[in-house]
C-alpha cells in the first residue's frame, strides 16, 4: 500500500461525529471548539488557538481532522491567530452529499473565512488539502496572503503535465509494519505510544479518540467509519487540474519518504529490501513531481526534506517550523 493510500487509510478511521470518548479525558490542546455554517444544514469544526497577527488556517490531510495539529499549531502563535478546520463529513463537521468534491470543499474553507472576517490568511495544507488550496488559490488568489503545501504539491495541487500523476504513486505498494496488539489498545496513551514506536513520531491523543471509540473501562474500542470517505477519494483522482498557482506558496516535499522507524529497525532483510525498493521508486516520482512544480511556478518555494514521514510536520517538525517561519517573514 502506497504511503498516501496508508495515510488515508489511518486517516478514514476517525469518527463521524466527535465525543470525549472518556468523561475523564480533556483535550490538552490549548484551543477553542467553535462551528462554522457553511452550507444548508452544515457546521464545521473550526480549532482557535489564538495569536496576533494575519491569520494562518490549517488543513488536514486525507480524513484528518483539525485536532491532528493538536500539538503543531500552538508553535505558530507567536506572530499569528492559528485556526484549524475539520473538512465536512469527518469528525465534529457536518456532512451532506456533493457533486463537486473540490468546489464545495473550497467553497467551504471560504465560508469559514467570512464567518470568522479572516482578511488575506495564509492556508497551510497537509496532503490531499493541496487540492483545497489550489482550488481557493485558482478561484480568488486576492483573498488569500500565502499558501503553505506539506507533502501536499501532488497531481492533485498540481499538474502541468511534467510531474507525476497520483495513480503511479498509488500503484507502488510498501511494506506495512504490524497491526496494535492487545496491549496497544488498552489505552488511547498505549496506542499513541505504538505509533511512536511505529513511526518514530506520535498523533495527537484527540486526534487519535476520533479514529476509535473508547470502552467505557477506557481501552480503545471499534473503529469508526467517517461518510466522507468517497469525497475524499473521488478529489485523490484529481478531476480538476490546476496549472498555476497565482499566490505565494511554499512547497515542503518529504524525499525520500521515511516508512517509520519500524522498517529502519527491522532485522528482516526482506522487509528492508521491499522498502528501499519502495522507496527507490516513490523517491524518483517525488522527485519529478518537485522539478514540474519549480519548473512550472518559478515564483515557488520548494524545501525537500529527506527521510520526512508523509506526516513531516509531526516527523520533522523542528525543520518545518523553521521553512515555514522564514516564508511567512517573507510575506507582505
């Protein structure tokens, strides 16, 4: 399975309608829960965190929502008000079918912008949110300051012809590291901890009690399935192109990506072997994707960041944190 495919995979485990799982469990996270009507009948989650100056607005990749930067968008407040957004048909947010994934999807990350009056935010993006940012960028690029693609400037985002499409990247297969035990779930720490383990980096625990319920002893429960998934899918196919990006954008690519910690430990060599022939050959079609985009918006910044997970702003989050700094101090 592809690393997106795994990532989205993880990501459409999480619940269709949020709860504390625990009545004793509180979100450490220091942020404020509001919603947002976007549409007839639909709120979506919206995470404040704060801050002074223009606003950052966050997005979460493939199913995520906004408590998966829990931990992240805390560090972005010093010289910004930090607001996340949890896309229609996951966790909190509301959901209704529509025909045009990519449209509505954008039309929502506007609505939430009048709603909260965010004058020229910059969009940060993580994955298959590209394509949100893209399509907001593409339709009303004076509404906008900067955009900010993590491991996001796929075909999706991007597409000139010149890189590489998603279908290839999906058609390359990974090896996978082995399923939670017993003992991971016996609590949402414990699983956090097997992500850790797995992954050398770990989810945020809110982020982690929308994927799973939670026994009433507090163990992890039953997954949970989210209704947007088929929303999400039908915008990995990428039925929009987008062929310039009229605003100031950074671009953080993780070349070559990192499978976790589990595969650089593993002492199968046949494990090692599928994995650095794996990623022998994403590492080749990121690299293409890379060059169509410096090639294609010469007014880019592109950062590659080696042996980054998917997730780079929770694998390398001190060099995120730094590229994304240095752009935004750039910004008028």
């Amino acid at each position: 399975m592809p690393w997106l495919a795994r990532a989205i995979l993880f990501a459409l485990l999480v619940a269709p309608l949020y709860a504390q799982s625990s009545a004793a469990w509180k979100d450490p996270s220091p942020h404020v829960i509001r919603f947002v009507s976007v549409d007839k009948n639909i709120r979506l989650e919206v995470l404040d965190w704060g801050g002074s100056g223009r606003p950052i607005v966050l997005l979460a990749g493939g199913g995520n929502t906004a408590h998966v930067f829990d931990d992240f968008a805390p560090k972005l407040r010093a010289h910004h008000h930090v607001y996340a957004i949890t896309r229609r048909g996951f966790g909190a947010s509301g959901y209704s079918a529509i025909p045009n994934g990519t449209d509505r999807l954008g039309e929502d990350v506007l609505a939430v912008m009048d709603s909260l009056q965010l004058n020229r935010p910059i969009l940060v993006g993580h994955s298959i949110a590209g394509a949100e940012l893209s399509w907001v960028a593409s339709n009303y690029p004076n509404r906008l300051a900067g955009l900010i693609y993590l491991d996001a400037g796929y075909s999706y985002a991007f597409d000139n012809g010149k890189g590489s499409d998603i279908k290839e990247m999906q058609e390359l297969h990974a090896p996978q590291p082995p399923q939670p035990g017993p003992g991971d779930l016996a609590s949402f720490g414990s699983l956090k901890k097997y992500y850790e383990r797995v992954d050398g980096f770990g989810f945020p625990e809110a982020e982690l009690r929308q994927q799973r319920e939670s026994t009433p002893e507090g163990a992890v429960g039953k997954q949970r399935n989210p209704p947007g998934g088929p929303m999400l899918m039908a915008l990995i196919m990428g039925a929009t192109k987008y062929t310039s990006i009229p605003v100031p954008s950074l671009f953080i690519f993780a070349n070559p990506h990192s499978l976790g910690t589990w595969v650089d430990e593993n002492t199968d060599s046949s494990v090692r072997t599928e994995a650095k022939d794996y990623s022998t050959a994403l590492g080749l079609l990121t690299e293409r994707q890379e060059n169509s985009v410096k090639e294609g918006i010469p007014t880019a910044q592109v950062i590659t960041i080696a042996r980054a997970n998917h997730y780079v702003y929770l694998s390398d989050e001190p060099d995120v944190l730094r590229d994304i700094n240095a752009f935004l101090a750039r910004l008028h």
